[in-house]
C-alpha cells in the first residue's frame, strides 16, 4: 500500500529559469543542523560546498567558521590513536551514528537514511521520450514535494480501523502509512533570524529546499547552461536556414 499523493508545492527551483531561494538554503542547513542531524547523515556535502557558488552563499571563512562547531573524529596520530578535533571546510557532514546497526538499534529498528540525496529517492525520472514532457510539467518537483509532505504528514492518532505497530507513527505520505521516524518538527522549535516564521510549514519547505541543493549543488549553473544551449540552437537554426536560402538560390 503506497501512500497519498504529496500535495504540489511551488518552489523556487522549479522549471528551466529555477534558482535556490537562498535564505531557504540558509535555513534549511539551520533546520538540518538542529533537527535532523541528530538522527540523518549528510555524509555527501562538505562543509567547503557551503560556500560553493549556486549554493546557501557563504563566504568560505564563514564556511570554515561553520565547520569548526563540528566535532570530527580523525587519526590515526603518531601515536596510532583515533582522535576529534574541529571540522575543517575539507571535512564533510559526520555521521550520528558509526554505523546502519547503531542507526538502527537507536531507532526501533528502522534505518534513519542518510538525506545527501533523499530529494532524489523518491522521485522518478523518466526515459525517452517521457523526458520531454517532464521538462515543462516540472515532474523533477515529486521528491521536493513528498519530503516536505511527509515532514508534515503526521497525524494524532491512526484512522479508525488502522492497525499501527508499537513503535510507529502515523503518516499520510509515507508508503504504507507506517513510519518509526517521530515527528521532527513542531512549531517554534528553531529560531530564524531574519523573521520567517517559525512555523512546521515554513520549517519543512526550508529544510527540503536545502536538501534539494545538497541533492543537486551544480543545478543553477545546469539550468543555466541549458537554456544558453537552447539560445544558440535557435540561432543556429536561423542561420542555417538562410544559409540554405542562399546557397541553393539559383538550384533549378
Ligand atoms: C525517515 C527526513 C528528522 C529518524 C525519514 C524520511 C525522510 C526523513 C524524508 C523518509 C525516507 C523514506 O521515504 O524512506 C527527515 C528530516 C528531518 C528528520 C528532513 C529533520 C527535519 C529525524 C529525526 C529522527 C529521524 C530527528 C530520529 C529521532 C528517521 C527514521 C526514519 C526516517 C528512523 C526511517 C523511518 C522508517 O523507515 O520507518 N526522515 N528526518 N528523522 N527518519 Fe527522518
């Protein structure tokens, strides 16, 4: 049994002129950093791509600034010890966990994926020519869409006659409806300083927004690329054709 179908969103990223709001980014990584972390690898993204261009937009000491609040285990030092010292901007996200058992032993069993690409899981591209008609109806927004559904998908308690296992929570998104992961995000749990609201809504389209980068960083200059590939086969075209005009004028 799947799950509902995530609502449509609207999101900055979308379609051929797409961009990354941001502030999102910004506090989506906030959102990321004190909520999700605890439970969710990032163990793709190194704290150098947050100043990376097309990205949240900080300076690289403000990357580095970043990486130092990080913990991060390394070694081993001559002495043939492991050891923690402060994240470097060359050092990516650690881990919560050192590996799937512990994952799975703190979580009831269930496996806390890590979320580099989690925007991704989700959603399906299609082949040819199905491609096609994804580029203008946006079809690359179902992942987006279904993260920021299932942040807040959580209901009180199951629809009657749903039998909901010890341990699990019900969601409307989540396949099966049944899912070990509690709800993350409430309201007024992480503080935005530049007056978002502090809101689940807001907390969940920032959070997968920022995930939507950290699944994609190079997107912008993608889409920028594209579309100047676009321009220049319109132009060529044009002068193609009254290449072809002149070439063949006095063809009889
Ligand atoms: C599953 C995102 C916080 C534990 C998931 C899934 C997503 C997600 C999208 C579903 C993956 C799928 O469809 O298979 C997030 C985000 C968080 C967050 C964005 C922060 C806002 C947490 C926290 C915990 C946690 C704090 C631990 C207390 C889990 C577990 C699962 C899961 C155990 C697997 C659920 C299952 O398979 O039944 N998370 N999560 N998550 N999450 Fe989170």
């Amino acid at each position: 049994e799947g799950g509902n179908k995530p609502p449509a969103q609207k999101w900055s990223f979308s379609g051929p002129f797409g961009k990354f709001d941001r502030g999102a980014v910004q506090r989506g990584l906030k959102v990321y950093k004190e909520v999700c972390s605890s439970c969710h690898g990032l163990s793709f993204v190194a704290f150098r791509n947050l100043a990376e261009a097309g990205g949240p937009g900080y300076s690289v000491a403000q990357a580095a600034a970043f990486a130092s609040e990080y913990k991060v285990k390394d070694g081993p030092n001559d002495q043939g010890e492991m050891f923690e010292r402060p994240g470097r901007p060359a050092d990516y996200f650690p881990s919560p966990f050192p590996n799937e058992q512990a994952a799975r032993a703190a979580n009831g069993g269930a496996f806390p994926p890590d979320l580099s690409l989690i925007t991704k899981a989700r959603s399906y591209g299609r082949g040819f020519p199905l491609f096609l008609i994804d580029f203008f109806t946006q079809y690359q927004e179902q992942g987006p869409d279904y993260v920021a559904a299932v942040l807040q998908g959580y209901e009180e308690k199951p629809p009657a006659g749903f039998n909901l296992p010890e341990g699990s929570f019900y969601n409307r998104y989540f396949p099966g409806h049944s899912i070990k992961m509690p709800k993350p995000l409430s309201d007024g749990q992480v503080t935005f300083d530049d007056g978002s609201p502090a809101t689940v809504a807001q907390y969940a389209k920032d959070v997968t927004t920022f995930l939507m980068w950290a699944a994609e960083p190079h997107m912008e200059a993608r889409k920028q690329l594209g579309l100047q590939v676009f321009v220049f086969l319109i132009l060529l075209t044009v002068l193609l054709y009254f290449t072809k005009k002149k070439v063949w004028a006095n063809a009889h």
